[in-house]
C-alpha cells in the first residue's frame, strides 16, 4: 500500500506542483493585486523549470511504463515527452507574455493563473490512460483558454472570437461525450487498454458502434487540433485573442493532444486500423485544402497563419492515417518541429508589437530586414521551414511524412500533399517578398526594440528551425524509440 | 410483461426529455426556456432511476432543479429578458438543417445500428450497492479526477469573476519602463517657421 | 618511367584548360603576349606529354589502361563515371590533335596579330583542345559527350569569333542548329546504350555486344528493328552532324566565315573528324549492322563526289578547301563503311596534317593579299610568296594523291578497301570513289594556278603582297613535312602489321577484314609507289591535273566555254545542289512558322495564360470562396463541424 502511494505521488508530482502553483499565483493575485506582478512572473517561470526538473527526475526513476490507480494514468517516456514538450513550449509562450501584457494594460495575475490551470489539464492529457482521466484533463486545459481568449474585455474582437470559441468547443465537447459513451456501451470499460481489447474482438453491430464512437471522438479531437472541417474556430481566435494568448494557444495544447490522439488511436483503436485512417485522411486532405487555399488571400498575418496551422495539421494527420511505425515517429517529428517553428513565428510577430501600434497585416512586416536585419533572418527561417524549404526542419519534416505515405502506398495522397505544399509556398514566400523587399508605409517606420533575452529565446527557435533541418537524425530516432511506449499494451 | 412496461416508461420519459430539451431552444421566452430545461432535467432523473441509478437521478433534482435551476430563475427574472424575436428569426433557417441532420442520423443508426444489434449486457451490480459503488470510484482511483473537476469548477469561477468584475482595471497610472524608453525623437518635434 | 601513365594523360588534357581559363579570365592582366606565353607552353607541354604517352603505348607496347576519375552521378541501378581510356587509337590522336593544335597556336600570332582580342582567341583555342582531347581519352560516353558538345560549342564561338560581322554570327548559328540535329541522334544512341546495355562505359557495351547482336528492338507492336542496326544509325546521325555528311553538311562552308588559323584547327584537323573517330570507336557495335555500314558507305561517297564537285566552282580560296575538306571526310567515311576502320583513319592522320597545311597557307595567302578572300583577284602570287606557294604545292599534291606524298596512301588503301569491300553499294562507292579523285584533282589545281600562277589580276600598284612572317611560315614548314613523309612511313604499321599499331581499339568481325585481303597484294611502301602507274586512280588523278592545267592555266577561256555549255550543271553546282534554300523554305520558315504558333497559342494562351496565371487565378477564386465561407456566424461553424461528422459517419457506412 505504501509502495502504492508513493508510486502514484511520484506520477502526479509534476502536475500537482502546476496545480499548487497556480492556486498560490492566484491567491498572490487576490491579496496583493498588482504589487506582485514581479513575483507571480518570476515563479511561474522558475516553476515551470521546476516541473521540468521533476519530469526528468522521473525518466531516471521510471524506465519502464507504469500504470498509476488501476490504469487511470501511464507513466512512460512518451507520456514524459509530451509533459516536458508541453511545460517547455509553456516556459517559451509565457517568456513573451509579460510584456505583452503591460503593453495591453491587462492584469497579470488571472492570467499566468488560468495558463498555469490549462497547463495542469495538458499535463494529465498526457499522461491519461482512461476515458473519464482524458475526458476532465481535456476540459481542464480548454476551459482556462476559453477566458483567456476573452481576456482583453476591451477587445471585441476577442470576446466574439472567445465565444465562437466556446459554443463550437462546446459542441465538440459534446460529439466526444456521445463517442464516449457510445464506446462505453459496447466495451464496458473507460479503460484504454480494455477498450482496445473488447475493439479486437469487436464484430458485426459492436464494431459499428465503436466504429460510429471513434467518429465522434475524432471529430472532438480534430476540433482541438484545429483540422477542417472542425477549424472554423482557429482563425479567429488567433486574431481575437491577445497576442500573447495566441502565443501560448500554437503551442503546448496542440502537443497535448496529439500525444493523447496517438496514444488513444495507437493503444485502443488500433484493432479497426483499416476503417479510421480512411477518416483520417478524409480530414487530413480536407484540411490540407481549406488551410492552404484560405490561407491564399490572407492579409491579416496571424489569421493567414492559423489557416498555414490548420494545413500543417493536415500534413501531420496524413502520417498519423498511414500510421506504420515510421508514420507515427514522422508525425511526432513534423508536430514537434512544427510546434516550435509556429511559436518562434508567433513569437517574432509579438516582439514587434509596440507601444505605437501592432502587426496586424502582412504589409506591417514590410522592411523589417533593413529595421532589424536579424530578427528578419530568424522569421525567414521560421517561414522557410514552414514552407518545407530545405535544408530548414520543415523540409525533412515533410519529406519523412510523404516518404511514410509512400511505404502506405498512398501515392495518390502523397502528390496531393505536395501539391498543397506548392500553393501554400504563394503565401509563405509573399512575408519573405515583404519583409526583404517592400519598403514600409511611413506611419510605422520604426525599429523595434527587443530585449536580449527575448531575441535570444526566439532566435533559438530560427536556429532550431535551421540545424535540426541538416541534423535531424537524433530527434526521428528519439521519436521512434519513444513511440514504441504507446504500442505496447 | 415487465420489459415492455419498462420499455414504455423508458420511452416516455425519452419523449419527454427531447420535447423538452427541442423547446429549451425554440421556445422565445428565457423564463419559459429555464422550465423547459428543469422539466428535462426531470425527464434525465427518471431515465437515471430507470437504470436503477437512483442516487444519480435524485442528486440531479436535488442539485440542479433544487439550487442550480432555481438561481438560474432568478438571474433571468433580475435581468428582465423581453422575446428575442431578432435572435429566433435568425435561428429560423437552421431549423430545416437541423431537422435534416436529426433524421439523417436516426436513419444512420436504424439502418446500420439496429440491424447488428447485440444483446449489450448490462454489468452485473454488485451487492454493495451503487451508492457505495460510487463512493468507491470517486475516492478511490478516480480521486484524481475528481480533483480535477474541481479545479474545473475553481476555473470557472475565475474566469466568470475576471470577465465580468466591474472595476475598472484601465486604470491610469505611470509606466515607468515607457517612460524610461522615449527618445527625444518621440517627444520633441522641430518645425521650421517661416516668416 | 619516371612519371605514370595516368599523370601524363592528366597533363596532356589539363594543360590547355589551364591555359584557356588563364587566358580568359585573367586576360586582361596578362596582356596579349602573355596570353600567348601561357597558353602556348602548356600547349607545348601538353604536346610534349603526349608525345611520350605515344611513346610509352605504341613504341614500347603498354597496355591498354583504363582510368576512372570519378563518379558522376548514380542513379539507381546507373552508375555514370567519368573515366579515360588510354589505348593507341587515343594516344595517336591525342599526338595529331595536341601537335595541328601546338602549330595552330604558334600560327595564330601571326595571323591575329592585328586583333585586339588574342586573349579570347588563344583562351577559346586552348579551351577547344581540351574539349578534342577529352573526346578522344573518353572511357565512355559521358566523358564522350562532353568533349562532343564542348568542341561543339568552342567551335560555334570561334565561328561567330568576329561577332560584329553578321554572317559570322548567323555561320556560327547554323553550324549549332545544325549539330544540334546530330546531337539527337547521338544522345539517343546513348540512352540506347544505357537503356540495353545497362551502362555507359565502353568495356562494359562491348563485351555485351555480341550476345545483343540479334536483339530486336521494338517502336511500338509490331514495328521492330535490330538494336544494332538503330544504335549505328544514331550514331552515324550524329557522326555525319559533327563529321559534316551530306545532308548535315551545311554548316560546314559557312564555318570558314571564322578566322583560318580556326579553319586549319577545328575545321580541318580535328573537330570534323571526330564522327570518324567516333565511329572507329564503336566498330564493336558498327560491325553487327551491315545496313548501317552500307549506310555509312554509300552516304560517305556521296558526300566525297558531290561536295568535290561544288569546289570547282567556288572562287572563295578558303571555301574550296572547305568543300575539300567534305568530300575528304566523305572518304574516311567511305573507310569506316567499307569495314577498313584502320585506313579511314589513316586518311584522318594525312588529312590532318596536308588540310592543315593547305588551310594555314590559304591564310597566309589571305594574309599577304590583305584579307582577300577571291581567287579571280589573286594570280602570280608564286613569286612574290614563294615558302606559301611550295607549301601549298605539297599540300595541294597530298590532296589530291600523288605518289609519294601523304594522301595517295591513306586515300588510296581507301580506294583499294572499297573496291575490295563486301558490304552493300560497295560498287557504287567505288565508281564515286574514282570519280572524287578525278574531281579533287581538277579544283585543287584550279585553285592552285589560280592563286599563284597566271597574271596578277589585283592592284599591282597600292596592294604590296610579300612573304608572311615567320610565326606563319614555322608552322607551314613544319606541317609540310608530315603531309610528305606520313603516309610512306606509317601505311605499314598502321594497315598491314599485325598486330597493328592501333592495337585492339578496332574490332573486325571475322571474314569483313578487307585489309586483310589487301595485304596478300601489299609489299611495302615503295613498292607501293612504285605500281601506282598500274592502277587506275593514279592515271584518274593525273587526267584530272591536266585537265586543270589545260583549262586555267593554257586556255583560261576553256573555263568559260564550259560553264556555258554545261549551263544547268553550273547553275546546280553554284546553289549547291539546292541544300540550304531547301532548309531555308522547309525548316528554317517552318521553324519560325511553328515557333510563332508555340509562342503565341501555346505559350502565351495555353501555357502562360490557361495554366500558370490560369491555375494561380483560379486558387486564388477558391480562396475567396472560401473566405466567403468562413463569415463569421457561430451557426456556420457548427454547420461546418455537424457536415464534417457526418462525412465520417458515411465513411463508417462505406467502410463496412
């Protein structure tokens, strides 16, 4: 017994911390107001390297996987690689978001409280092995970026793009509730690991039932990711919402569920393979083409780049459908190097934010190589490799994704894929054409002033996006040993 | 005898969960919609306690028909709501997608569903009852979960106080590192005056 | 041996791309002399190397060596590398292209010395002997192919060399179009190879060839014809394109519009007798197809008849050598045709040198008059340039066969092969054969005693002609000497020893050697000479000297008679036989016609308009389309979301 509770204490530990931590933020918050906007940023951030450090503490304690309170929760390498993709991607959202607040005259306190609470449900995402432990973490992580995305009451932008937000999630919410349920009633389990079983014995009218339930999953899910047709939301949360916010949003969330995506689709559903990679590459071209062809006419550049997400999302779901092993590690890879990619981009439009004005369209990029030579450079290396410019992360991103349809035998998919890669490079390569050679209206002739530390961050982003383009091989290796954890049962 | 008297309560009170749950939403009055959605709650307690879940269906009247509908009246009646015609009218047009989405499932589910169907046994109850049953999951290993839901409620409540809170949090005060970044090319303008 | 084979053949090919690229890129450091110093020495050292490598091979009897630089590309199971064969078909012609192309170099000064740019000039001669040589070393057909089109291309600048001179620049242009026609053939061959044979390289397709020998080769169901038989054609097309048969000559004449140092090197020597080469080259592949020799055959006499004939009624010096040089080539195709690889290119080796020599006296010619070109303003110039006029004289009797000089071998053994020949059209091969030396005797000497005898007919007073000097005259001499003493000194090793000094470079099939067959009657050169009065092509050519020396040197107005007699001939010869108006109206117009239709429809409407703006246009509807779609009312989103649902509830429905 005594074994058991210290067990299930060192699993928990890390999102338990997140969790104090975030009610200590917030009592801070309710008793000192602003006097300690200092503190509550500082420790959210040395709480966020603390977190990290437990998890690594747990990689030497843990080797093998461990199921926690009866299979509620498993605790492996791939679960401790999303949590600490997870806390990581945070630590870099939350880094710019200080100053973007006091730009926006916003409050500190409520909201590294409310990143801290969504972190927590990103950390159990990670990390649930069971409908109902999925279910709640889920909800945990969206109900804090519902508010957040309204957290300018000013803004009405952000309170429509809030509330669209809400209603659609809720909608979501309620497809992945019915699959849930609708799974239930075949399996009689919560269980990921039971419900993978009962799926494999699975026939006749049980396997239209799970078949009909995994729909509605996906469906919810997608509608995390931000897949098409269950996108509409994403752009106009990644205009609405303060910037910051938009910052912390392109990130960890979007790891946490796709960690729980492959871990569900890999541990419970992979008995009825045949049937949901059909679903899958439905969604995935259909996102592929809405991304990429609304994404065309953007001006508005965050909006023109959640559209390039909603592609990027398709791209990876193609690797997840053709989902041989290489696939799974192909896709872990593209979202892992994608999630960086984004969030240096998103980082680098934020940074330019000023007190005179924000960077709304395309066009406010305009001779930003002659402002700030550098921070060019890295954005141009960000949009490489989101483009699949070689030798950027991006290119060998896609080409493992596409070289994993090939080995599906999905040739047909494949070229479509590539195609959509060519028309999206119209819009990456139109930044590139404004940043190097437009030159700027006057009203915004300025050079931005960046803190050191801030370009440090974000020019490690653009170096990534560069040299783990030439030396990718560490990381797909890692990807492919640590996806071995979700295929064992 | 008894399965097809079970059945016909079953599908009474289906019946009336979704008359009354379509008029939570149609209806153009909110007061009348909150007594729509009490009498669904209602309509849920009773298919809860058909299952023989009878802790959950009275917990569902007492807490949400007892306190949560009951507050939620009074929200309602404070703020005064006329009919929202300009929001129904506007809902009128999805009536017909909605209506062709409902039968198009229903048709899914009759026709592949309903063929196949499987004797889905129900899970043996266990002699201790459902009561302790429950005890049992929601402080044993489903603990977790249920701190969670919490902090879901905990969630709520911030984000509801902070988007709603009246005071004025644009206040003016000094931003000492603005000040502290102006250039004299911001403040100071030389304009030459011709004569 | 102090230095190894493979070093020696890396100087000889380097040396002149050193000194092409120093002459070019660092021109205008080096001044004009200085371009001259670098790129003569390494031309020179280039020479010296090959030299020993012709010692080291032929002399001392080394192996055949193989050498593979590197891998070019690799691509699946195709592995291209870039390789050089040493073996003395490449030895010996390394030594007549690095020794016509060191006394090129050395003639140049002379003759481009009122030019201001020398350092283009030597850089692109230069340049143009690295490509020659790699053509000559290849391993395979990649190395092949790049000394191919590089000769190729030097050889389109040098022509358009005085680039301000419109028919320079349009001489240059269609000597490229008109390769180009060969090129296709020749990459085709190619593919052929690497398609059928798996590989590029020499070895590997000829050890193959003989078990492909019967292997069909099919265009579509029903229409196939043997893989040797396509291959040998491909490759005499682009043979016949460099190497100037009829009907791929064209370009040839226009080609003198560049410098004559040029025409000597790349348009006499060299160059032009690379299809030769190439085709000796492959006689591994020739020997299996007899209709692609009688091919090669009767197209090479047609060539060395009709092309003769064009030469006596051109009055441009260097146009008749031009319309020479053809029908010689025509001959050494007759050679290869007629299955005696070895004498055409023994004929390759004399011509090179007596072309050479007659092309560099033309020129010095050219220099004394001034750049006259005409020969109805020149006469009676022997005394006034006597070293130009004996050169000439030597080359002129070379040419023309003339017992002992150089030519009466080579083209004689020619002669005697295709007489002796079995291959199809051999007969008719043989009486053009005799005809074209009765032809080549009459418009050498027609061009001789035009030049240098008879009255003066320029400007005695204003036009001051005196000898060339000695940078011209060095290399006069020196070329002299071979087209005398070459073909006496070489018949024997090269046609009737076995094992000749070509070594194994050729490949005969049992049975076809006709050399063989003529050595029963072969005692040695003198002999040779000796009983030329008994054969008929010696009286043929003696006919034709009389001939011109009755018509233009003892009754100038025989000439004239002629001509009028012969009214439609004349008309025919002077249009040349109607080759380049048939061009122009067919191909040129039906070009240019075509052109305009790709441009205009195709380009502009099809491509550019319906395609590529068409294509882009038509994202960018869909993008607002779907911009339209994302309106912004929550109720569309669900819809959006419900739709997507149930596309995967139908999938489900599908799926099962």
């Amino acid at each position: 017994m005594g074994n058991f509770v210290a067990l299930y204490f060192d699993a928990i530990l890390p999102s338990a911390f997140i969790l104090t931590l975030a009610c200590i933020v917030l009592l801070l918050t309710a008793f000192f107001k602003h006097k300690a906007d200092g503190w509550i940023y500082y420790s959210t951030q040395i709480g966020l390297f603390v977190g990290i450090g437990m998890i690594l503490r747990q990689y030497w304690c843990f080797p093998d996987a461990v199921a926690i309170a009866q299979g509620r929760f498993r605790l492996d390498h791939f679960s401790m690689l999303g949590s600490l993709l997870v806390l990581a991607l945070s630590f870099f959202a939350l880094f710019y978001s200080r100053k973007e607040l006091i730009r926006q005259q916003l409050a500190i306190g409520e909201y590294f409280s409310l990143c801290l609470f969504s972190i927590v449900g990103m950390l159990v995402m990670a990390t649930a092995y069971h409908f109902l432990t999925f279910y709640i973490a889920l909800e945990l992580m969206s109900f804090p970026l519902y508010i957040l995305c309204a957290y300018h009451r000013g803004s009405s932008k952000g309170s429509e793009a809030a509330l669209k937000y809400f209603v659609t999630g809720a909608l979501a919410s309620g497809f992945l509730l019915y699959g849930i349920s609708l799974i239930y009633g075949v399996t009689h389990s919560f269980s990921f690991v039971d419900v993978g079983l009962a799926a494999s014995h699975a026939s006749g009218g049980e396997m239209v039932m799970l078949l009909v339930g995994i729909a509605f999953i996906l469906a919810g899910l997608a509608f995390k990711l931000g897949l098409a047709p269950f996108h509409m939301w994403l752009p106009d949360v990644y205009e609405g919402a303060p910037p910051s916010v938009t910052l912390f949003l392109v990130g960890a969330p979007k790891i946490a569920v796709l960690f729980l995506l492959i871990r569900l689709f890999q541990t419970s559903f992979i008995p009825l393979f045949e049937h949901w990679s059909e679903m899958l590459y439905l969604i995935a071209a259909l996102s592929l083409l809405v991304g990429n062809i609304a994404a065309l006419t953007q001006n508005n550049l965050r909006r023109m780049l959640a559209y390039s997400s909603i592609s990027h999302m398709g791209f990876m779901l193609l690797a997840l459908a053709a989902s041989a092993s290489a696939g799974l590690s192909a896709a872990l890879f593209y979202m892992i190097s994608y999630a960086i990619v984004s969030l240096g981009a998103f980082a680098v439009i934020t940074l330019l934010n000023h007190h005179k004005g924000t960077v709304e369209t395309v066009s406010d990029l305009a001779g930003l190589s002659r402002r700030h030579p550098w921070l060019a450079f890295i954005m141009m290396m960000l949009i490489f490799s989101m483009a699949g410019i070689p030798p950027t992360v991006g290119f060998v991103a896609k080409l493992s994704i596409l070289l994993s349809l090939l080995a599906a035998g999905q040739v047909a998919m494949a070229v479509f894929a590539v195609l959509m890669s060519v028309v999206g490079l119209y819009y990456y390569l139109r930044v590139i054409k404004v940043m190097y050679f437009d030159e700027p209206a006057k009203e915004v002739v300025y050079a931005p002033v960046v803190s050191s530390g801030s370009l440090a961050l974000v020019s490690l982003t653009g170096l990534f996006a560069l040299l783990l383009g030439i030396f990718p091989a560490e990381l797909l290796t890692y990807c492919q040993t640590v996806l071995t954890y979700p295929l064992q049962i | 005898m008894t399965a097809t008297l079970i059945q016909l309560v079953f599908f009474a009170f289906s019946a009336v969960l979704l008359i009354s749950s379509m008029m939570v939403t149609l209806t153009n009055r909110s007061v009348h919609a909150v007594l729509w959605l009490i009498l669904a709650f209602v309509a849920t307690a009773g298919l809860w306690i058909l299952i023989e879940a009878e802790f959950l269906g009275l917990i569902l009247i007492i807490v949400y028909v007892g306190a949560v509908m009951t507050l939620f009246l009074f929200v309602v009646m404070m703020l005064n709501l006329g009919e929202e015609n300009s929001l129904k009218r506007s809902y009128k047009s999805w009536v017909s997608f909605g209506a062709m989405f409902a039968v198009m499932i229903v048709l899914f589910f009759l026709l592949l569903v309903a063929p196949n169907e499987t004797s889905v046994a129900v899970p043996a109850i266990s002699s201790e009852g459902n009561l302790v049953q429950l005890g049992m999951a929601l402080f044993g290993n489903d603990a977790l979960s249920v701190e969670l839901a919490a902090v879901i409620l905990l969630v709520a409540i911030v984000g509801a106080i902070y988007l709603t809170h009246r005071e004025h949090r644009h206040y003016k005060k000094q931003q000492i590192s603005e000040q502290i970044k102006v250039t004299k090319k911001d403040r100071l303008r030389l304009v030459r005056v011709t004569k | 041996m102090l230095i190894s084979i493979k070093t020696l053949m890396l100087i000889t090919l380097l040396a002149p791309l050193l000194g092409g690229v120093t002459a070019g890129i660092f021109g205008k450091n080096i001044g004009k002399r200085g371009a001259h110093a670098v790129t003569i020495s390494l031309m020179g050292l280039s020479f010296v190397a090959s030299l020993l490598l012709f010692k080291t091979i032929l002399c001392d009897q080394a192996l055949k060596q193989v050498f593979s630089l590197y891998s070019w590309a690799i691509s699946g199971k195709y592995h291209l590398n870039i390789g050089l064969l040493v073996d003395h078909l490449t030895v010996a012609m390394m030594l007549v292209v690095t020794f016509v192309s060191l006394f090129v170099h050395v003639y140049s000064i002379g003759y481009m010395k009122d030019d201001n740019s020398n350092q283009r000039f030597f850089s692109y001669m230069s340049l143009f002997t690295f490509a020659m040589l790699c053509l000559v070393s290849a391993n395979d057909f990649i190395l092949l192919f790049f000394g191919w089109e590089g000769v190729g291309l030097v050889s389109y600048w040098l022509i358009g060399f005085w680039y301000e001179k419109e028919s320079a620049v349009l001489g240059g242009l269609k000597a490229f179009i008109v390769n180009r026609v060969g090129d296709i053939g020749f990459l085709l061959a190619i593919a052929c190879a690497i398609v059928y044979f798996g590989s590029a390289d020499y070895a590997e397709i000829f050890s193959q060839a003989a078990s492909k020998s019967s292997e069909m080769m099919q265009f579509y169901p029903g229409v196939s014809f043997s893989l040797m038989t396509v291959m040998s054609i491909l490759l005499f097309i682009g043979a016949a394109a460099k190497s100037a048969q009829v009907p791929l000559h064209v370009w040839l004449p226009e080609s003198m519009e560049g410098p004559t140092p040029i025409s000597a090197l790349i348009h006499a020597a060299t160059m032009v007798t690379a299809g030769v080469y190439m085709l000796c080259r492959m006689s591994p592949i020739l020997e299996y197809s007899s209709t692609a020799l009688s091919i090669v055959l009767v197209l090479g006499a047609i060539t060395a008849l009709s092309m003769g004939l064009i030469a006596i009624v051109q009055n441009d010096i260097k146009r008749v050598i031009a319309y020479s040089t053809l029908s010689q080539l025509g001959y050494m195709m007759m050679g290869v045709g007629s299955t005696a690889y070895a004498a055409g290119l023994f004929h390759l080796f004399t011509h090179a040198c007596f072309k050479a020599l007659l092309f560099l006296a033309a020129g010095s010619v050219i220099l004394g008059m001034h750049h006259e070109q005409d020969m109805r303003r020149m006469g009676g110039l022997w005394k006034r340039m006597p070293i130009t006029w004996l050169t000439f004289l030597i080359g002129a009797l070379a040419l023309v066969a003339v017992p002992p000089f150089a030519g009466f071998y080579s083209k004689d053994s020619i002669i005697e092969a295709v007489h002796a020949s079995m291959v199809p059209g051999a007969s008719f091969a043989y009486v053009c054969a005799l005809l074209g030396v009765f032809v080549t005797a009459v418009y050498t000497f027609r061009a001789f005693f035009l030049t240098f005898h008879g009255a003066s007919r320029f400007d005695t007073k204003h036009l001051h002609v005196k000898e060339s000097s000695w940078v011209v005259i060095v290399p006069l001499i020196v070329l002299a000497i071979p087209s005398i003493i070459l073909g006496a000194m070489t018949i024997t090793p090269l046609l009737y020893q076995t094992p000749s000094i070509l070594g194994d470079a050729l490949f005969l099939l049992p049975g076809r050697d006709v050399l063989f067959t003529m050595q029963s009657e072969f005692h040695g050169a003198l002999e040779m000479t000796l009983l030329s009065v008994k054969t008929a092509s010696f009286w043929v050519t003696i006919a034709g000297i009389v001939c011109a020396v009755y018509c233009y040197l003892i009754q100038p107005k025989a000439a004239a008679r002629i001509k009028q007699y012969f009214g439609i001939f004349y008309q025919l010869l002077m249009v040349k036989y109607g080759f380049d108006a048939f061009n122009q109206q067919v191909f040129v117009k039906g070009a240019n016609k075509f052109g305009q239709f790709a441009y205009q429809v195709i380009d502009m409407k099809w491509i550019d308009g319906f395609w590529v703006n068409g294509v882009a246009a038509r994202w960018m509807h869909l993008s607002k389309i779907s911009r339209q779609l994302h309106s912004g009312f929550v109720g569309r989103y669900a819809l959006s979301m419900v739709c997507g649902l149930f596309a995967l509830l139908a999938l489900v429905w599908v799926g099962i």
